[in-house]
C-alpha cells in the first residue's frame, strides 16, 4: 500500500485581486491581499505583508502579517478557493470552526470570517482565522484524545440530532450533514 504524503505545494493559484493598501501604505508579499479582507481586521491595525505560505491540494493559502493598533503584532491565516465548490469549502470551514471554537476555543484557531473577494472571473471565496504555526511534530496521542473527548462532551446539539446547519467538505469533497436522530 502507498504511503499518503501531504502536498508540497498550493494547487490553488494565488487569486487576481487589485491589491489593497494598508492606511496609504503598499502591502508587501507575494499574495496580493484584498481590500475585503483588510476591512475585517480589528480597526487600527497595520498590514505589514501577506505571503503564501503551507500547502493544500485544494486552495491558496497566506500568512498575513500584522500589527494591531495597540502595537501588538499579529499573524492571521488566509485560505481562498474558486468557484461553487470553493465557496462550499470556505463557507463549511468557517461555520464548523466558530462552532469548533465556541465549544473548545483552546483547540482550534479563532475563526474571524469568510466571503467572497473582489474578483469577477472566476468568483473567489476566503476563510479568515488566527495563524497557528504548525510542526511536523506528531501529538501526544492521548493528550489528543482526551481533548477531542472533552470537546465532544462540552458540545450539544441545537436540534438534538446528529448532524449539522451546513454542508461541510472532507477536502474538496462534501459532506451530507444533514439533521438525524440516529
């Protein structure tokens, strides 16, 4: 059996966008960034750059590196993603990882929001959450468990059921998560 390995690489091209400004300031980088996405970082702060960054088989991922008004500097974490299927994956992500962060806000990053940027052909989507550097360090398996256990336990459904309020994706591929009582 061949071993998965992770993408090295971003299939996702880095989207066509009139790069915006942060106050009169060019932002530099090599992920030109959206005036969207800038508007819904906290008032007051500064964009320095915006940088591709990761690998995904099926978006375009960023680094966008900031400081906030009171001087504290901040990364955030960009995806963006094409057409219907893109804005599935996004819109999915960003719902699954508020309920995520609600219920468990020490496990996952703080999602901020999605939408789509202002690109005409082909319609472009994002997802915008706090950057978490990654390692390729494994957790601790137990530790792991335990947390996802104490996360399900803290977690209740609205309905009742299992299942949830939007389709989310596994990937580029969607999930059927529809409300059901088994």
């Amino acid at each position: 059996m061949e071993m998965w390995t992770p993408p090295t690489f971003s299939a996702g091209k880095v989207p066509q966008v009139t790069p915006g400004k942060s106050g009169d300031q060019n932002i530099e980088g090599d992920f030109p960034l959206d005036s969207i996405v800038i508007d819904q970082l906290p008032p007051g702060t500064r964009v320095h750059s915006c940088d591709r960054y990761g690998a995904s088989a099926w978006t375009v991922t960023a680094r966008i590196t900031t400081t906030l008004a009171d001087g504290e500097p901040k990364l955030y974490f960009l995806k963006c993603a094409e057409d219907a299927q893109g804005r599935a994956m996004l819109e999915g992500e960003s719902h699954s990882m508020c309920e995520l962060y609600r219920t468990a806000p020490t496990f996952v990053p703080k999602p901020y929001t999605w939408g789509k940027l202002n690109v005409s052909s082909p319609d472009t989507y994002y997802f915008l959450c706090d950057f978490i550097e990654m390692t390729s360090q494994n957790p601790d398996p137990v530790q792991l468990c335990t947390r996802l256990v104490e996360m399900h336990q803290a977690s209740g459904s609205p309905t009742g059921e299992f299942g949830f309020h939007i389709n989310t994706c596994q990937g580029n591929l969607s999930q059927q998560t529809a409300w059901n009582p088994s």
